[in-house]
C-alpha cells in the first residue's frame, strides 16, 4: 500500500477558525484515521498562511509586530484542532525560514529559466483579495461586486509567471485524468475556467506597498505574491522535499502526490489553475499532479457565513457546549463531500441524540446490561445457531464493505449511514428476538439462543467500534473499554468473530448522554 499524504489548505492569519476552517481540518482528519486504520503510512500536513497585506495592516491597526500578530492567531487555530482531536502529521507555517528558503530557491529558479518577466501594470485592484481585477470581475452593472471590498486603481512595476502558455497542456490533463477532480462534477467548472485563461500571473509586491512578505531572490525590491508563497508549502513541508536538489527524490516520491482538501471558493483558480502551472513550470510530471478534493460550503439559512452579517459559526463555542466529538459527528455526517449544507445548531443536537445517545448508546447499555443480568458479563457464540450467526456474518461483511466503498469515494458521510443503518437493525434485532423472555425459559434451546443473541449484539457493537473510530476515536475507545476489548483499530478486524467463547465484557456506562435542550417558556416550539 502506497504511503498516503494528505493536506489542507492553510488557513490564513487574520482572523479567528470559523466552521469552515473546522470542518476541512475534521474531514481531512477523519480521511486520515481512515488511512490508517487501513493499516497504510500516513502523512497529514495542514498549517497557517501568515503572509500578505491584510496580515500586514492588521498588525499596524493592533501596534504590534507582524510576526507577533501571526502567532497569535496561529495560536487560536492550533488550539482549536487539539480540541477538536485533529491529529496532523506535520505543520506548516509559512514564516519558517526552511519554507522562504524553499520559495526563492523555486523562484530563481523561474527566474533564471525565463520563466518570469517584469512588466507595468495599469489596473484595479482588490485590498481583500490581494489581486488585480479584470473586465472580467466587473458584475452586468459595471461595478466591481462587493465580494472584492475596497477597489483601487493602481499603476505599478510587478514581476510575472508565464501562466497563460501552459493553458492547453492543463486542458489536456484535465482531459486526460478527469480524477484529479473530485467531486467529479466540479471538472466541467474547472475546465471552463481554464477555457477563459488568458494572460499571465503577477507573482510580486512592490515593498513600497507591502513588506510582509518572502522577498524576490533576484529583486530586493519586491516580495512574492501569495500564490508563489502559500501554495509552495505543500512540498515545502512534505516529507522529503528539497528545492535545491529538484523534485526527483526517493522520500519525496514515496509519498506524493498528494491529496488535498480544499473549499470550492479556492479552487479556480488558484489550487485549479495556478498550482497545476507552477508544479509543471518547476520540472513536475503530468504523473505527479495532486488530487484536489473539494467540499462545499456551511451556509446559514442558505446564504454563505460572513462577519457582515454576523451568521458566522464559532467552532471553539460549539465543541465547548456539546463536546468534540459531537461537533465532528455533526460536520461529518450532515453534509455530502462536495454539497453546501446549512449549519444547524437544532440538527447537531438532533443528530447526536437520533444517532449517537438513542442507536448506538442505547445498543451499547441495553447489550451489556442483558450480558450481567443473565450472564455475569460473558458471552458465549451460542454454538446450535449456525443459521443466525451466518446471517449477521453477511451483515457485517456488506456493513465493512459498504463502509470501505464510502470512504474511497471520500464520503464518509455514507459510511457513518451505513454504520448507524446497522445499529438500528440491531435494535430491532433486540426487540424481535426477546432476550428477556428466553431468560425465563428453562429448555437448553431457548437458554443457548440467549447466548446466540447476547453474542451477536457484542460482536456487531465491537465492528461498529471499529468502524467509527476514523469519526469518534475516544468513543471508539469506550465502546472497547466497556466490552473488555484492547488493541488497536484495525479494519481487517471488522470480521465477524473477534469475540472469544467466554468473553468477559465491562460494566456499563452512559456514552452518548442524551443532550437536553431548555424550553422557551414564551415559544415552546423553539429551545432557548
């Protein structure tokens, strides 16, 4: 099995992680866990943008240092996916010196080759997004849209990167391998936004204007664009990787390409267009052009979040009220790879409480409560039930196999379905075939199909665990601790059967307590 890499788009320092931010870093977390429960290397890198000219005039609105500002809020994000148990692998801050040297070594490199001229430009440009606007940007009333905050008309000396003349080697990659695109109807956008491409990628800042930044190699004048800056620390960073020596490295190769996890918003054209271009202009093969995977948008009430107007989700607050994991099951489970979803805070606590405290939890307690109450905790296959015992088998090996498929696909969304499918059948299991009842019968058929059920149920429960824990890994942990299993998380262990004769399961403990939400006496209908 190839070692798996796997990145985020970093995120940039200039203001505090919202929804979004916690949800790439969870969806690539839980890919990660899967990888690995797999049994592959895995290689998770995520990180922080800290340069540009937003960074830069925050810092002077604050009085302080723009380093010391960057930390900061490094320091926020980083706290944040602790709490949240993203578990990376590798950390990338665009600040560290290993990471500038990487980038002028790449850009001189451009330079020397040709690959980068100096040109005046006459244009507007956009303080927000950093970027100089075309008559393409303008909306059908000839204003620029509000999405590009304050324009200014702006006449300079930049350098440029010769991005239009690799227009048709990218069409014809995208044509040629439709899967570096997923989902795969976000190829066709793709592909008409390089059909539009024209012109070239200014890649520089004149330090009159802005400071904070990597400077040119070949020009002490000038620092680099984000572009040529944030983008570079996917192989900066990645194991292996030394500019100096190109690209053709043992250690580097062993793990890339890489998967990268993006937002739809940074697609095109900068991980879409500009990455692809760069990685080619740097001596990359077509062979070793990354993946990208794009998520959709947490929206509320069907409009994107945005401080303006103040609908923006903190994610440190939500995990503080309801727990980590119920946050990571909720971002996981309520939105398809790729979809926009409206955040609900009502359907987090809904979700947790139909699929967690009521399916799972309370498969969990009424199984090992049934297990001591007639049992003393142990559990024994139930030996004359071939038949039932080789009907939940099939169960669990279509569950495991629906799972897998799911998540290399990369919607683990369809996995936690399949898994809480299960659980439901599993209760039902419970109410049809009656465990109290069998107890009072003193016949060995009825005492032996006891045993069959109370097994059954352990086993099912010890392969949910299993398969849950890429999403819940301390809930995983629990369901194990309170069946008396140990080990680690192995997906080849999602076969029926891990349960010894004899067993001896653990006591009982409320895992998904149920989340109660206060009544507004003034509007019962809606919690407080």
């Amino acid at each position: 099995m190839k070692p798996f890499f796997i990145t985020t788009a970093i995120d940039y320092t200039n203001g505090a992680p919202h929804i979004g931010h916690a949800y790439e870093k969870v969806l690539a977390d839980v890919i990660a866990r899967y990888q690995r429960l797999k049994g592959g290397e895995v290689f998770y890198l995520t990180g922080v943008d800290q340069h540009g000219q937003k960074v830069q005039q925050s810092a002077e609105k604050e009085g302080v240092a723009p380093q010391e500002f960057v930390d900061q809020v490094t320091a926020k994000f980083r706290a944040l996916w602790t709490k949240l148990d993203v578990q990376y692998d590798g950390w990338a801050a665009t600040t560290e010196p290993s990471h500038k040297a990487c980038v002028q070594t790449l850009l001189q490199r451009l330079f020397d080759e040709g690959q980068l001229y100096k040109a005046k430009q006459s244009g507007y440009y956009s303080v927000r997004q950093e970027q100089f606007l075309t008559e393409k940007e303008r909306g059908a009333d000839g204003e620029f849209g509000p999405e590009w905050g304050e324009v200014v008309l702006v006449e300079e000396e930049n350098y440029y990167f010769k991005l239009a003349e690799h227009k048709d080697w990218l069409l014809g990659l995208l044509s040629q391998r439709p899967e570096l695109v997923m989902p795969n109807f976000r190829l066709a956008e793709l592909t008409n936004a390089v059909n539009k491409l024209e012109g070239d990628l200014c890649i520089s800042r004149p330090k009159s204007r802005l400071t904070w930044g990597i400077e040119l190699p070949f020009d002490p004048h000038y620092v680099t664009y984000v572009w040529f800056d944030a983008l570079v620390n996917y192989i900066s960073f990645a194991p292996g990787y030394d500019a100096a020596a190109g690209a053709d490295l043992a250690e580097f190769h062993k793990w890339w390409p890489a998967l990268h996890v993006i937002g739809k918003d940074i697609m095109i054209p900068a991980h879409g267009v500009y990455w692809p271009i760069m990685l080619k202009a740097i001596g990359f093969s077509d062979a070793d052009i990354p993946t990208l995977l794009v998520h959709g948008w947490w929206n509320s009430s069907g409009e994107k979040m945005s401080k303006s107007l103040g609908n923006v989700v903190d994610p440190d607050a939500l995990a503080d009220k309801y727990g980590a994991e119920a946050v990571r099951y909720y971002l996981v489970a309520d939105i398809a790879t790729g979809k926009d979803s409206d955040f609900s805070e009502e359907r987090l606590v809904q979700r947790y409480n139909v699929d967690l405290a009521n399916s799972i939890g309370n498969l969990l307690n009424r199984t090992l409560n049934m297990a001591w109450k007639y049992r003393a905790g142990k559990v024994v296959p139930g030996g004359p039930l071939q038949e039932a015992t080789e009907y939940w088998r099939i169960r669990t090996n279509t569950l495991v196999n629906d799972y897998a498929q799911s998540f290399e696909i990369r919607q683990p969304n369809a996995a936690l379905e399949a898994i809480i499918g299960f659980a439901t059948n599993c209760n039902a299991a419970i109410e049809k075939g009656a465990p109290w009842k069998l107890a009072k019968e003193d016949d060995p058929v009825s005492q032996r199909s006891l045993d069959g059920i109370l097994y059954t149920l352990a086993e099912c429960l010890r392969i949910i665990a299993i398969l849950l824990s890429p999403v819940l890994p301390k809930a995983a942990r629990g369901i194990w601790d309170q069946l008396g299993v140990a080990g680690e998380f192995r997906l080849v262990d999602g076969e029926w059967g891990g349960l010894k004769d004899g067993h001896q399961l653990g006591q009982p403990v409320p895992l998904f307590p149920r989340i109660e939400i206060p009544v507004n006496p003034q509007n019962p209908v809606n919690p407080v």
